[in-house]
C-alpha cells in the first residue's frame, strides 16, 4: 500500500517530492540523534530507533504531503471545509491501519509489543509470551500522532495557499494593468485610424490622386493597420525601437500623401539597436501635436533623440513652437 501510495502522481513533481522529504527526515533524524547515540552498543535499542522514529516518522511524512499537496489542495481553494475534514480523517484511519498492519507483519517485537513483560509466578515455569498492543489500545497512540500530522499538513497548506493567492493578486493586477495600456492602445490606434480615412477620402474622390497617392496611402495605411493589430511586439507592449521607427516612417510617408500642404520631415539621432518601446507612441505622440497645427502650412521637423530616454520634438521650421515628449526606453539584453 505505501509503494502504490508513492507512486501515485509524485512522479510528476519528484523535486518538490523529495525535497519536503529531505527536510523532514532531516528534522526527524535531528530529534532522534540523543537517541542513536545511546542505542549504537545494543543491537535491539538500534533496531527500535530506526523503525519506531525513522521508518515511521517517513510514513509519517507520507500522510503529511498526501494531505498537503493532494487531498486538502482543492478543497481549501474552493472552501469545501466538510470535505477537506473528511478527507483529512479518511487519510488518518487510513494512515493508523497502515501503521497498524507494518508492525503487526514486520516489527510486532518493537511496535506492538508492550514494554512490561509479565512472567510466571511458578519457579521453574516458561515465561509468558510477551502482551502485545490490541488495534484498539495502539490505534489511541497512533491517532493523536497522525492528527498532529494532519493538522501540520493543514496549515502549511493554508499558508501556501495565501502565498499563492498574493502572487495571483498580483497577477491579476499586472494583467489589468497590461489589458488596459492595451485597451487604450487600441483606443489611440482607431481614432488614428479613423483620422486617416476621413483624410483618404478627398484623395480617392479626385481623379488626379486616386491611382498614384491614393493607392500608395491604402497600401502603407494597410501595413500600419497589420502592426497595430496583428504584430506580435505591438500586442506584448514592448516593440524593438528600430522596427518603430520603420512604422513611424511609414506614418510620416502616409502624411506626405493625406496632408499634401504640410511636409513633415523625419530627423533620428542616437543607436536604434538595443532598446524596446511602446508601440505606437511615436505616432500618437506626433499625431496629437500635428491635429495643433492642423492650419500650418510648410515645413515641420519630427526629431526623435535616442539617449537614456525616447524625445520626441515636433518643431515648424518657420513658426517658433515646441512640443517635448518623453518616454521610458527598456534596455534590451543582448
């Protein structure tokens, strides 16, 4: 029965098996250390040592980690706590049979055998056999220990359970907060969207422009509408700057074709390599600038600055204006 109880699914997590293991028989051998000691000259003291606090304590850690990790583990999430008593105490009466039945077949002379041994008043007579333990007179002994047991495996597996349920709190709050820069991501994205085709309209709707500036702007409009949606970096939230900012040229070329009256001209300074951003933040960044000067005709230069952080400067060249944005760059480990 104890093979086939440790067989039972701890062959997939034995690290975590075998390591509560080690530090209970390191604390049981700890405690029976005093005793090793004084038993190491009489082989039956020896004998009784290594089954009553070694063996039995490891059949004790047994029911410890049956309960703490599989019979009390859904039950307590789902604050089933009939079932997890119920449970708990099937697996103690299981236990105290087991214990029962080992000593009984195995190590009756150190388990089961009590420590007064009754002889024949008659001089000359055999001894008595030996009076041993009933199931009903060891199964009072045992049960106090294999509730002691159960009640350790209980609150460590509340205690695990708390630890859990933080770090699930805080996953939880860390996917808010994640769905919701992507929510307004998204946001941003489709009133950018929305700008753009109410811009493409005059510019398909005249002859001259559809076939040349009009198919041009769908083509890129369509490529930037693939990035913001469907780009694997846009969607975690940390884009490589230098794919950004061959998106943000893309945005700047698709203005030369909606804004026709206003030439934007991009400036990088610094190293692309090695840094993560925000997606599209370069493009709502300069677009919310850009709607200002909606009536500005003439040249305007976007300059991005690459050093510890991400400026952008949004400056006409011949009206004396000027719009700052920072934002925090993420080193990229190479």
């Amino acid at each position: 029965m104890l093979i086939s109880f440790l067989k039972m699914k701890s062959h997939r997590e034995p690290y975590r098996y075998f390591i509560h293991a080690a530090i209970w028989m390191a604390l049981v051998l700890l405690y029976s250390y005093p005793s090793f000691r004084g038993s190491m000259n009489n082989a039956y003291s020896l004998r009784y040592v290594l089954v009553r606090n070694v063996l039995y304590g490891f059949i004790n850690f047994n029911l410890f980690y049956l309960l703490a990790f599989w019979l009390l583990d859904k039950p307590i999430r789902q604050r089933k706590y009939l079932l997890s008593t119920i449970a708990g105490l099937a697996a103690v009466l299981l236990f105290c049979i087991l214990k029962y039945e080992i000593g009984f077949l195995w190590f009756k002379d150190v388990i089961l055998q009590k420590m007064m041994m009754v002889r024949s008043m008659k001089p000359g007579s055999p001894p008595l056999p030996p009076p041993y333990f009933k199931f009903t007179e060891f199964f009072r002994t045992t049960f106090r220990t294999s509730i002691g047991v159960a009640l350790l495996a209980l609150g460590y597996r509340l205690f695990l359970n708390s630890r859990n349920s933080d770090d699930a709190d805080l996953q939880l709050q860390s996917d808010v907060m994640r769905a919701t820069r992507k929510y307004e991501r998204m946001q941003s994205g489709s009133r950018l969207l929305l700008q753009h085709l109410q811009a493409l309209t005059p510019v398909l709707e005249k002859e001259a422009t559809r076939s040349e500036e009009g198919v041009q702007a769908i083509l890129i409009l369509s490529d930037l509408l693939r990035y913001m949606l469907y780009d694997k970096a846009a969607e975690e939230g940390k884009a490589d700057l230098k794919k950004e900012l061959f998106y943000f040229q893309q945005y700047i070329f698709l203005r030369k074709y909606l804004y026709p009256k206003q030439k934007v001209i991009l400036e990088v300074n610094g190293r692309e390599e090695g840094w993560k951003v925000e997606p599209l933040l370069l493009q709502a960044s300069t677009e919310e600038r850009l709607q200002d000067l909606q009536q500005y005709e003439g040249e305007i230069r976007v300059t991005v600055n690459i050093t510890d952080t991400l400026e952008l400067d949004v400056d006409p060249i011949n009206k004396p204006e000027r719009h700052l944005h920072k934002a925090k760059l993420y080193c990229e480990h190479v």
